[in-house]
C-alpha cells in the first residue's frame, strides 16, 4: 500500500510546524526538500549570519529528526 503524498511546500509547512513547537529556529533558516535515495528528506541552510546565530545547529538536528519521522509517512508529490 502506498503512502499519501504531499507537495515540497506542504512538506515544509509541516516541518516549520513542528520545529515551532520544539525549537527556537533562527530568523533566515531555510527548508528544501531533496530527492534521496530513500526517497526524499529536508535540507536546512542559511547564509553565515544565521549559521552563526544561537539554537541553529538545534534547528538542524530537529530538522533531521522531522524528516526522518514524515518521510515514514509521506511521498514526495511530483
């Protein structure tokens, strides 16, 4: 049986959801969703600035943690 689908927009809201509730992201942290050879997972980047900002390596350990988690649920629509 297959798994819903969703958009990478919809992925991403999803993701900036739950990164809400547990952490505190920095202004300038960007999502993108990738291909992979699993599937699909999220990508977290920013310029120097927002790397260099408090809670971002946080926001990127969380950020893997959510995709792993909606990846087991979701495909990538597209």
């Amino acid at each position: 049986m297959s798994r819903p689908t969703r958009t990478a927009a919809e992925l991403i809201a999803m993701a900036r959801a739950e990164l809400k509730a547990h952490v505190d992201c920095p202004d300038g942290f960007e999502i993108e969703v990738i291909h992979s050879d699993a599937g699909w997972e999220f990508r977290g980047h920013g310029d120097a600035a927002t790397v260099a900002r408090p809670g971002y390596p946080e926001c990127v350990a969380m950020l893997v943690q959510i995709g792993d988690h909606l990846g087991k649920q979701y495909d990538l629509k597209g």
